[in-house]
C-alpha cells in the first residue's frame, strides 16, 4: 500500500528540513496559515496532524514528540492498522518512528536519517536485531493467527526456529508455525433482484468451508453492472461491476454457459465470468458456479496481488452531499472530514471549495460559480455514474438550503443506480444561536427570503403563520445585490407581533476570519447591515437580552423552567 506522506512543520525554521525531506521521500509539506512555501495550511496543528494520520497517511513531525503523540492518541486503536508516525528534531539529529514501526514506519525513519545523517531511533525488537517483522508480512499478505506473533517474535529472539507458510487455504497455525493468507482470490456473483443478502452470504460461507478456502484470501468481489445497487453483494464492500460485453469476453474460459442468463442479461456467465474478468488473463477458476436458490458464485484466483490492478472494472459510484458548516474546520464533524479526504473528486461553488483546500489531498476540482445549482448537482452525479467517489460540497448543512433536495429530485427523475448520503454540518442558525447565546432554546423556524424560486406570496403566507405563531425566525438568503428590500417587507410583517426590545442577532461570514455577530433590538434593525452573506435572526415575544460582567451582551429563548423555579 503507498501511503501519502504529510510533512508537519510549526514554523519557518524547520521548512528547510522539511524542503529536504520532500525532495529525496516526496510528500506535501503542511505548515500554519501565511507561511510561505507550504504546500497546504493548516488553522490548528493538532487537528492537521488528526486529520492527515486519521486518513492514513504517513505523517513526518518536525516537531516535539509530545506534539504528535497528544494530536494522535484519541485515534488510537489497533496497532495491526495504525498509519506511520515519525517525529523528527528540528536540525535532523533523531528520527524518531512513534506508530506503525511496522506499516512502514520504520523504513522511513531509515530513509529520513540517511537525508539528514541523524539517527533513526527504532525500538522494535524484531527489527532491530532481524530487520523483519512477523506481522508486516508485505502488501497482499494477512496474518492468520495473529494471536500466535507475540509467542513466535519471542521464539525467534531467543534463537529458536520459527516456521512462515503461505497458502489460500485453512490450515491451524501454532506459537512457532505462522499462516499467511495471500489476498489474491475473487469472487463473483449473480443474484436475482431482490435476493434476501443473508442467502448470499450463507452461499458464500457454504462454498468456502466446502474448499476449505480461508476467508481472509478474499480480495475483490464482482458482477455484472446492472446489479450495482443490488444489496445482497452491496454487503460485502470492494466491489467492481462489469458491463456485459466486459464479461461476455470471459466466455472461452467459463464452465457453466447458460443461455436463459444470456437471453436476460447479454452475458452467458454472471459469477464465473466476472471472477476471472476481476484475476485477469493470468488467473483462473478455482471454483465453479455454486447455486442457491436465487443466487451463484464463483471463486477465482489472482497469479499475483498486483494483477488486480490491471481489470476493467469500475466500482459503483458515490455521492458524498457534505456539509462543511459555516466557515471555519473546527466546526466540521469528523464524518464529513472523513467523507472529503474519502473522495476523488471535489464538486461545488468555489468559495465553499477554497474554505477546504487546505484538506485535499490529490482530489480533482470541479469549480462552479454562484447560481450554476443545477449544474454543479448534475456534474456530480455524472461523475459518480462513471465510478467515482464524489464529495458534493456545501456550506452550512447539506440538507439546508443546499444540493441534498435537488440532487434527490434530480434522481427521482432520472433513476440510477449510484450510491448517494448526506452527511451534515453546522448550519447558519446553529452557529449563530450559540455565538450569542442560546437564541434557539425553544421552538423555531428558518425561513429563505429569496424569491428566485419561492414565488413572494408564498413566502409571505409562511412569514405570516411564524410570526403569529411566535417562532423564532432565522432569514436565510435576506438580501442580495439584486434583492433589497425582502428582509424590510419581512419586518414590516412582523412588527405587529414583536416588542420593541425583541432581539434581534445579525450574523455576518459566521465561522470566518471577518466573523461578525452583533445583538440588536427590534426597533433598532437597520437592513443595511445586512448583505448575502449575513443571517438575521428574530427572537420570539419570550426572547431576551442582557448585559454580563465581561461587558458582552447574550440573547436566549426560555423554554419554560422559570414556572418550576423557586420565587428569587
């Protein structure tokens, strides 16, 4: 597995080093925002350095241990997983390989003390007196019994012999008889629409225990294309779909033709044929058609790991809809972090983009301007019709007056069969509550003041049922360069049902460096402080402001607790 490589730095001093590093091993150097010659920036270095390793890259510290260990050790979890984490003294005289000694930690601690004539710290006994380790058997290569290392590592130390087979199929290891399973088999499968996904895996169970074939050689799963949103082999992950010309040109080396598969599908094999369509040309079958009653396999085997690489399958496309929250990273949940370094390509407005560039990674861009909706939505869902993993990306929330609704009404309309999710965020009106206070603690509405494709009357009925019914209002979309005077219409229909001292929160590029929140009443509202990127929220007759000790003004909503009070 290659694994990106992020080179952290604090400041200028170690960007030299840093430099160095990247011209001998490569990698993008990620140091704080304003300093020149970084490929990316970060806001916070903690959270740089989570998020490169949490996404698996090998990650080279120019900084204090300490640093690096505090960053990572929420996310620790399994040392059989754990991505490289190397801390390197600012002048190159220690190297020191902190995490995944074994996933190659270790190797590129050898590399940086060769660049920097330092010293490469490894403390990893098996490295250290065999230059190998039991449980990095190499790419492509699972360790079955790994409960069996410790005892094994401790055998070979002691000078004792240590025995390693690599075979596909079952076979009980021992305290000095190490299994490795090489993950060089596919299966395929065909299955009717519908099929309950427990009967397949039951068949694939059945099959494997018949062979004696170990689970853990299972590398890639395949079928033919119009099954790519088919659940019962959407479960087992790592999947490749076929169109049926791609599996009809397997025909020479299936065993089990079927005419009335041809007749329905365009292909006479299904199973068999996208097994050795996955192994490619060297491969073979190790395992005919296997039936249950609505469902086949087939079981081919890879001559090496790597010819996996080379088959014309694609996976079934992906739509990430994120929603990056308001501005600022530190307002970003961990899923949608995970779901924009998950991707290949990059879809949205490039504001939104430029707000996350510092996350990518390699992901291709694909900018479009204010008002291209329908379009950016549309390119999306082409991208991932091709096989892609595509982030969708929004500010605030996703399903908040953003792509979510349009790119399921786009789907509804024009069926296919890409995967799509919507991951949340920090919406305008959560953030801008919280800046001031509580201004959301009882019940609420949002409300877009944009009449581009909520004709007017509409939006006036709406802004009459909340403010009759009380409801603490958020504006979105309050005005533009083109719409000026939808948030004083909105105002005007309100009066009649706010005090004067109602407050009032005006909440301009919230979560930015401009971030600009300010408490007004209502009679004190002046709509030229509001522009496009401003949310005006209204409070509720029961809203209040008042004044603390540090001179800061805090709205909030009660819900009700003061009847439960005791008398002050």
């Amino acid at each position: 597995m290659t694994r990106r490589i992020a080179i952290f730095i604090l400041g200028a001093t170690a960007l030299p080093l840093a430099q160095k590093i990247k011209t001998e091993i490569g990698g993008d150097i990620h140091g704080p925002e304003g300093l020149v010659g970084c490929d990316k920036h970060y806001e916070q270095a903690i959270q740089g350095i989570a998020h490169a390793w949490r996404m698996s890259h090998a990650v080279i510290g120019i900084c204090a241990s300490g640093i690096l260990i505090r960053a990572i050790g929420p996310l620790l979890k399994s040392k059989m997983r754990e991505p490289p984490l190397i801390s390197v003294a600012e002048d190159g005289s220690s190297i020191v390989p902190l995490i995944g000694g074994h996933h190659g930690a270790n190797d590129l601690g050898r590399k940086i003390a060769a660049i920097t004539k330092g010293h490469a710290a490894i403390t990893t006994a098996s490295d250290v007196m065999f230059g190998e380790a039991f449980d990095e058997p190499g790419e492509g290569m699972v360790l079955a019994n790994p409960e069996d290392m410790k005892s094994a590592t401790a055998a070979r130390l002691r000078g004792e012999e240590v025995t390693q087979e690599v075979t596909i199929y079952r076979k009980a290891g021992g305290p000095k008889h190490l299994v490795y399973h090489p993950r060089v088999l596919t299966v395929g499968i065909g299955c009717e629409r519908g099929t309950d996904p427990a009967e397949v895996k039951q068949l694939l169970q059945n099959t494997l225990t018949a062979h004696n074939i170990a689970e853990q050689s299972l590398h890639q799963f395949g079928s033919i294309d119009l099954k790519e949103d088919e659940p019962a082999i959407e479960q087992f992950g790592n999947n490749f779909y076929f169109t049926a010309e791609q599996l009809k040109a397997e025909q020479h080396r299936i065993t089990a033709p079927s005419s009335v598969v041809e007749s329905e599908v365009g292909t006479p094999s299904v199973a068999e044929a996208a097994a050795l369509a996955l192994v490619g040309p060297n491969g073979k079958l190790i395992v005919a058609k296997t039936k249950s009653k609505r469902a086949t396999i087939a079981i081919a085997q890879a001559a090496h790991h790597d010819d996996f690489q080379f088959h014309v399958g694609r996976r079934r496309g992906n739509i990430a809809i994120v929603g990056i929250g308001p501005g600022s990273q530190r307002m970003m949940t961990p899923q949608v972090d995970f779901e924009l370094g998950f991707a290949s390509e990059w879809v949205g407005y490039s504001l939104y983009l430029d707000l996350v560039e510092n996350l990518r990674h390699g992901q291709t861009r694909h900018d479009f301007p204010l008002g291209d909706e329908e379009a950016r939505c549309r390119k999306a869902i082409e991208l991932a019709k091709a096989g892609m993993r595509v982030a969708l990306i929004c500010s605030g929330d996703a399903a908040i007056y953003a792509m979510a609704a349009l790119v399921y009404e786009l789907i509804d309309r024009e069926p296919t069969r890409i995967e799509v999710e919507v991951h949340p965020g920090i919406s305008a009106f959560q953030a801008a509550s919280a800046k001031v206070g509580a201004m959301i603690g009882h019940d609420f509405c949002c409300i877009s003041l944009s009449d581009l494709l909520t004709p007017w009357d509409v939006i006036e009925k709406r802004l009459n049922a909340a403010a009759e019914g009380d409801f603490v209002i958020s504006f979105y979309n309050p005005r533009s360069l083109k719409r000026r005077d939808q948030i004083e219409k909105a105002f005007a229909i309100l009066k009649p049902h706010r005090y004067p001292d109602t407050p009032i929160v005006i909440a301009t590029n919230l979560g930015r460096p401009e971030e600009n929140v300010r408490i007004r009443r209502f009679d004190e509202f002046n709509p030229e402080e509001v522009d496009m990127l401003t949310l005006v929220m209204v409070g509720s007759s029961q809203s209040k402001a008042f004044k603390r000790g540090d001179g800061r003004t805090y709205a909030y909503t009660p819900r009700g607790y003061a009847k439960k009070m005791s008398p002050l």
